[in-house]
C-alpha cells in the first residue's frame, strides 16, 4: 500500500514530453474535484499531474489549495519545494522542505532534497550536513552517500548512481513496504474514490438468540460517544452559542461555526480555556487567502489571529474592518465595537513597552553618566583632524574611532568614520562601526535621529556585505530590532 507520495525533479533541465499529457486524466481528477472539493487525495494526483506537464503555476496552485484543506500535508510542502527549486525560487524551496521535515521528520528524502537544494546555491557546507543527516536516517541511500564524497572530495570524478531502475527527472511514488522509489505513471487512470463495500444480508443465526441489550447499556454507550465530541460543561448563554458553534464545526459549516464561535468568546472569555477541536486553526486556513468570502471576514480572521495568541499580527485586519465599517455608516455594531477594544488593548501594551524601553534608556544614560563622573578625569587627546584622517587606512581610521568611543565621545568618533567613508564609501567595516556609533547615540541619549542613521548604515551593510557572513548576520537583527525602537 502506497503510504507517502514524493517528487524527485533531480535535474533542473527537467525535460518534458507535452506530446504526452494525459487531459483525460486530469479531467477525471477535476471532475472528482467539484463531486468532493475536500478530495485531498484528487487534489495531490492533479498537482502531480501539472508537475508532469511542467505547468508549476497550476501545480502550485492546487498543492495551496490542498494545503488550505489539510495544513499538514506531507507530500504537498515536499513537492512544492520541489517544483520551486527547479524554477530557481531556492529560499522558497528550503521553506517548504523545512515543513516537509517538521512534519515528517523520519523522512530521509527531505534531507536529501535539501541538500541537492543547497548545491544549486552553492552553499555546499549546508549540503554535506543535509546529506549526512539523510543518511543517519538511512544508512543504505547510497545516493546520498555518493554525492557527500564527491563534495568531500572536489578532484571526484565518481557519478552518483541513478536511482533503481529509474531517470532523476521523472516523477516517483515511495512503496510503503521496500521504501523505493516507483515511477509514477501518468497514463495509468486517474485513483477512483474509495467506494463502500456491498454489504451482504446478514445471515439467519442458527441456535438460540442472545439476548438483547439492556437499555442502561445503550445509554452508557450513547452517553460514551457524546463525551468524544468537544463541549463544554459550562453552563448559560455563551456556552450554549460555544456548543452550536463545534456541532457546526463537525458538521463542515466553517462560515457558521466561525462565527458562532466568535460570538461565544466575545460573550464569556473564559470559554477560550475550553478545546476547540481545531476549529481556530481551520478557520484561519478557511479565511487567510480570502477573507471577503464571509460577511464581516476581516474581524473574524483578525479575531481568531488574536485569540491564537498573536494580537500584534491582527491589528491590521482589525483596522481595516473597523476603516470599512466606518465608511458604510455602521460602525456601532457588535464586531465593529469588539474590534475597537483590541485595538485600543494592543495600543496600550505598545505605549507600555515603548514606556519601558525609554526608562531603561534613561537608567544605562544616567549609569554611563555616573560611571564617567567617577572616572579621574584626564586631559582628552583630540580627535584627529579631517586633514590627517583622510591620509589614514582603514584600519588607523577604526582604531581612532574605536579611541573616540571608549571615552564616550561618540558624536567625534561619528564625525572620524564619515570623513574615512568619503574615502572608502562601501567598506562594510568602515560602516558597521560608524552603524554601532549612532546605535549608541541612540541607547544613551534617546537620540532618534542618530537611530533613524543607525538604521542606514545596517541597511548598507546588509546590502554590501557577503551573505550569512557575520557582518550580514549582526545587521539583519540590527534593522528589524532598530525598526521597533524608532518612532
């Protein structure tokens, strides 16, 4: 039995026969597709089907569609990363091979797909370890274990076996039993749904009957399988709307269980410590692509963003539904006046941290402040003139600078490391130390100005500066936490 799909587009000049596209299949699979449009099953052969063809954008767009119904699919998020590192798109593509592993993490071709991933980039380092770890989990992939050598050993002339018995372009099944790959055959007809076995008529019992149930066992099992189903055991108002909500939610009806079970956390907030089977989750994946397919969809998404736990990424939906709401004149309503109070509860963490971040600010100026004053005081050496530094090298620009900053003269050390870039514009070390000049203007003093250049010259690094080199490294987390504090 077939238990895990996954695509192998070893090669980026994957050559397909067009001649050979199997309409008939997919019309098939397309027409199972409006008879059951949850068919996760339909939905992965289809997208395999456009992989086949090389259509990436119709196969991308089914694997999303199949990901929006089962958020967890395996194969989906194996094959998309797939389909994306054949077209170049190679971050995208570790993304997905990412969530493949997180999913599945015995798998030893996701390893082995990222690997082939990091060798197109060139990172080979990144393409060793995934290549090892491949292997840690199947010490056999002999595949695997060419391609480690041969990147251990650049003079190696050895070609990594084809896989058994098949081409590295064509598309595979993995059989559950040997756990080797399979062609994948696109002429053969498309899965068919699986259907109810017939049953037969119970044959007449032979001997003396037992006897029937006692009705206090029934209840007993029917008391059973309701316990299996998410309630709650609270009582009133609230928690009847809270139980609509799951029964609607079982029953498939993601518009009224999303707002029944709005409706319910608004009215009683202690019903959120109660299990809700999934149903935030699949809300969510319900309304994240378009949330106008329900009335009022921008609250419920912002809402559900925000109940998740996650109130700073809902705010802009929340925004624009209150914006919206505003402009139709109906800006008095039950979700409209829920929305305001997020809103206003969001903006007063944010000032209360902004509050914070300033007085920590003001204690390390007031303790540097005390530091220096208790700090003989000794004749300052003046900083080098303009004429000098320009005569100096890099280094001897650095280490005056570095002079300047030890003795808190930051605004003189700045002035130093701008006549040294006049000279050396984009030397990466020239501005990760004038960046860290005006970072410090900024914690000491509260001086925004000198943050708003702090975040420039990070900008510049990041953009100079080889990528995931230290300097690289230190200016993304610089940028997105200089972004927080800058007003």
């Amino acid at each position: 039995m077939v238990i895990a799909v996954c695509v192998f587009l070893l090669t980026f000049n994957c050559k397909v026969n067009f001649a050979a596209i199997n309409s008939g299949k997919i019309y098939q699979l397309q027409q199972r597709l409006i008879n059951s449009p949850r068919d996760t099953e339909a939905m992965l052969h289809l997208a395999m089907e456009y992989g086949l063809q090389n259509n990436f954008v119709k196969a991308v767009e089914t694997y999303f569609a199949l990901l929006r119904i089962d958020p967890d699919n395996f194969h989906a998020y194996n094959n998309l990363g797939i389909l994306y590192k054949k077209s170049g798109q190679f971050r995208d593509s570790l993304h997905c091979y990412k969530q493949a592993e997180r999913i599945n993490p015995d798998s030893y071709w996701v390893p082995y797909n990222m690997g082939l991933c990091y060798e197109a980039m060139g990172r080979m380092q990144e393409a060793r370890e995934s290549y090892g770890r491949a292997l840690s989990l199947n010490p056999g992939f002999t595949q695997a274990l060419q391609r480690l050598r041969n990147l251990s050993d650049p003079g190696s002339t050895d070609v990594v076996p084809a896989l058994p018995g098949l081409e590295e372009s064509m598309v595979y099944l993995v059989d559950g039993q040997s756990n080797q790959p399979k062609i994948y055959d696109a002429n053969k007809p498309a899965p068919q749904p699986a259907q109810k076995p017939v049953e037969k008529p119970a044959a007449k019992p032979s001997g003396d009957l037992k006897a029937p149930p006692k009705i206090s066992e029934l209840l007993e099992k029917k008391k059973a399988a309701a316990a299996k189903k998410v309630r709650t055991q609270r009582k009133g108002p609230a928690a009847a709307i809270f139980n609509q909500a799951m029964e609607a939610y079982e029953k498939d009806k993601m518009e009224k269980a999303i707002e029944l079970y709005s409706r319910s956390i608004i009215a009683q907030r202690d019903l959120l410590a109660e299990p809700e089977g999934g149903l935030i989750k699949a809300g969510l994946a319900f309304l994240t692509e378009r949330p106008n397919r329900m009335e009022d969809g921008l609250f419920f998404r912002g809402f559900l963003i925000a109940v998740s736990g996650n109130l700073e990424l809902a705010v802009p939906d929340l925004k624009a539904f209150v914006a919206q709401a505003e402009a139709r004149n109906k800006d008095d309503g039950q979700f409209v006046q829920e929305a305001r109070k997020m809103i206003a509860r969001h903006d007063a963490l944010v000032a209360e941290r902004e509050a914070l971040e300033r007085q920590q600010a003001e204690e390390q100026a007031a303790a540097a402040e005390l530091a220096r004053q208790a700090t003989p005081s000794e004749p300052e050496e003046p900083r080098a003139s303009d004429f000098v530094v320009k005569r100096m090298s890099v280094d001897q620009v650095l280490a005056e600078a570095d002079r300047l900053s030890r003795s808190g003269r930051q605004n003189e050390a700045i002035a130093v490391l701008k006549v040294g870039l006049e000279s050396e514009p984009d030397n990466v070390n020239l501005l990760m130390k004038s960046a860290n000049a005006y970072t410090d203007l900024l914690i000491l003093k509260g001086d925004q100005e000198a943050g708003k250049m702090a975040l420039l010259q990070f900008e510049k690094v990041f953009s100079r500066a080889p990528e995931n080199s230290r300097e690289w490294a230190v200016a993304q987390d610089m940028i997105k936490e200089l972004k927080k504090r800058i007003r």
